[in-house]
C-alpha cells in the first residue's frame, strides 16, 4: 500500500505490477460505465481518470488504447476521447424479439435472405421432434438497427407453422410475434447455448465487420406452451453492437426480470 | 425446389444460393451437434454429411473448413476428421461458482495473481454502495480446468467481506462458495451483462490464446439474500472453452434450471 503523491489516495499493491494489468482493470470499470450510459459523450480526462482510478496517467491511456481498439470510443488529439458507438441491450431474461427487445431504439428491418421449405437435416428434424425427411421451413435474415447490421439470424420452423408464417411480412415482424399470431398460442420456453466466436470472412462481409471480429452466437430451440419445439435458430450479433442482460438467483432455481 | 440426384431427397432452394450460406447453414448444425457430444471422436464423412443436408461435398468442405478455424475439429488426409476440443458448459441458470459448475470435467484451480486491499474506484464504490474512497478487496484469478486455462477474473468485493474471504483458500476454492461461508448467508440474486469481445495481446498471453481470439466477456453484480451487493466481478471466458446455456420462459418472467 503506497499514497500517491499527485491524488494523496491510497494506491492498489497488486501482487503482479504489470501496467497492462492495471489497464486492463480501469477499462473493465470505463466500458461498463460506458455501456450503462454513466459515461456519454465526452470521456473524462486522463488527470482526472488516473485520480479515480489511483494509477498513472500513462495506465489510464493504455486502459483507454483498449476501449478504442474495441470500438467503444474515439481519441484525437484537441478533442479529447469520446463514447464512439452505442451497444444495445437484448434482454436474456424476457423471451423477447429483438423488435420488441429494441423497442425505443429505432426500428428493426430484416432483409430477407432466404424463405423457404427444406428437407430438414436429421439433426434439425431431431430438436424440432419431426420424422426423418419430414420439411421445415427454412429463413435466413439479415436484421439492422436502422441502416446499422445487428445480427444474421438462422432459422429453422415446424413445417405447419413455417407455412404460416411465410404469408406474413417478415420483413419488419419478429418470427416470434408471427409464430404467436398464427399458432394463436403463447410462446413457453427456450433453451439457449450462448457463445463468443470469431466472425468468419463470409459472415464479417454479410455483417459488414471485419473477419475475426468477435460475434455472440446464440443457438436458441423454442417451444410453443404446450410444450412442442417449434423454432430452431442460430443467431450470430455483433459483439461490438448487442450486450445480452439479465439477473438470476442462486437459492431459488429462477430468473427475474430486471 | 429440385431433387437430387446422388441422395432422392428435396433440395434446399435458397434464395441467395452462395455456397458459403450454404456452409454457414451446415456448420451451425454441426457445431451444435458437437458441442452437444452428439457428434464424438470422428466426424462422420463428407458423402454422409452431404446426403444429411441435402448439399454438395464441396459445400460439406467449406462447412468443415469453418468448423477448423474455430478449432472445433481436426482434419488429417486418411485420419479424417475428428472432434479436436472439448467446450464446456457454464450454466447461465443457476448462479454457481466454475468449480461447482464443472463439477465431473476435473478440478479447477485458480493462480492468484493480485489480492490486496485497494481503495475503491468510485465506480466500483457505486456498484457495492460504499462510500467513496472506502477501501475493497481486489482478488485477481486466473483459472484452469486441469492445465487448461479458462477464464481471467477480476473480483471486488465489499471490504468486511473481502477481509475474510482473504484469509481462505483461493486457489482452489470458488470465490461464491467462500462469500456464503464467511457471510453465514446464501448469496440471492445477481446482475449480469454478456458480450463477446477481442482478446488484448495482454489478456492473449495470459489465457494462452491468440491475440483477437473471441472472449465472453461477463460482468456480474452479485447480492446477499438480504439484498446487499457484495460482489462484483469482470470475467473474461475463452471463447473456445465455454458454452454459457440455460432456459427461459416468455409468459412469466422466471427462467428454469435446465
């Protein structure tokens, strides 16, 4: 434990010194007051961040080289640092589109890629409880935040409902809206597998991202509330774009909304 | 719609029919099915998997070229494929440590890189609602699964608490584990944010993995059943190495252990 003799504030002794793992502990804090909205628009200055922070000023612009290589602010000279891009959250609690999940944001448009039946791959027929050569219904959709690219969303629909839903406009309706609509049934559970992938060329051109940037891929079955899975899907979001979030509890086995 | 010719079974007919969409489409399921050990040890053939998904070899190729570079599977001329590493499930659920959570895969254990007493970054003071310039415990934990390493967590906890933790056994202990030992508590609900980001060179090095390799990235605000914050913890998980999962419902705003 030392006090420093610009701020007069006790300074953390970790036990390994390295700078950049001081850095990497002040960005952690900055991006999630970034994030949250704590801190918008103009980012603090380097005097006042190392006070904060109890660190040097030369930690604190290593903290903020990794916020900008991340994209979450801009640096230039005269102008100071700024919040650069925004990143919406998607709710993981609400079993929710991302229509409605961004409601407020702006509007979500879908390009769609493809829309049609299939012979479903046995894996796909298996989640969906379908026999072996059964169809699906088969769309692929690019979906944008306004003219900003959001995710590339897979999805694989029960033959009946899939029919359904293709007479609707999915360009600008969540599947999980038009699967409510037309099944007349409320949507039950989900089961979901969330993981951090890099973004293949193809993808990275599709999401106009750079190859290997970081994507949060979601694979997401959903049932209708009798229980039947109805929806198989394959989300890959921007990792630079979308933040997932939600609470939990440790005694009881349930989430709770925000 | 066209039939084929090799297999009898209905085409997928996309409206953009790009071989790579196609690929994506192909690797997804695979993914999924090895993620889910429904796919172990050898991958079946090319011809087989083109038959399953009603496409062509090449396609089948480029599927698993993708598949490689996420370092999902081996490929040997005469050997054939093989499922390469194993991911691990991290439940999204339950609110476990990653020791009880992988509880059956192996031990993990922790290197303890910084614990020490640090005066609080306001940010941090607001989170745990301390005063500013009270002090927290700042624990720094690299952890592996055997020899393998998996996460980089960074852990701030409210000072009274954090004292105590401090006098037990990180290395092989779960930091959740320890919080309800010491507090005579169960720990009650958690907030958390869920992204995928770049690994920094530095942050690189120490998980072991390539500089830009994909990382989720998971910020947690963790209470005492009465309601208190005492807990917050930024950790950076190999993307390679888990898989967050859990279940969630739309009518009622729970979510069910799996």
């Amino acid at each position: 434990m030392q006090v420093s003799e610009k701020t007069g504030a006790t300074e953390p002794t970790p036990i390994r010194g390295q700078r950049a793992d001081r850095a990497r502990r002040v960005a952690d804090i900055l991006r999630h007051q970034i994030l949250a909205g704590a801190v918008a628009g103009t980012v603090p200055g380097e005097q006042e961040l190392a006070a904060e922070h109890g660190t040097s000023r030369n930690t604190v612009r290593e903290a903020l080289a990794l916020l900008r290589d991340e994209g979450l602010i801009d640096r230039a000279p005269k102008l100071g640092t700024r919040v650069a891009a925004r990143k919406f959250d998607h709710g993981l609690d609400a079993l929710l589109g991302l229509q409605e999940t961004l409601k407020g944001h702006g509007t979500v448009r879908n390009e769609v890629r493809a829309a049609s039946t299939i012979t479903a791959p046995p894996a796909v027929a298996r989640r969906l409880e379908l026999a072996p050569g059964d169809k699906v219904v088969y769309i692929e959709r690019l979906r944008f935040l306004a003219d900003l690219p959001l995710s590339l969303d897979l999805t694989y629909l029960a033959p009946d409902v899939g029919a359904e839903v293709l007479a609707h406009d999915l360009e600008t309706t969540d599947v999980f809206v038009l699967l409510e609509q037309v099944t007349g049934r409320s949507l039950g559970a989900a089961d979901l597998a969330l993981e951090a992938v890099a973004a293949d060329p193809h993808t990275a051109t599709t999401l106009d991202t750079p190859a290997g940037a970081p994507l949060l891929m979601l694979e997401r079955l959903t049932y209708l509330d009798d229980g039947r899975p109805v929806d198989l899907e394959y989300i890959r979001m921007r990792g630079d774009r979308i933040t997932m979030r939600g609470s939990l509890t440790r005694s009881t086995p349930e989430w709770k909304v925000l």
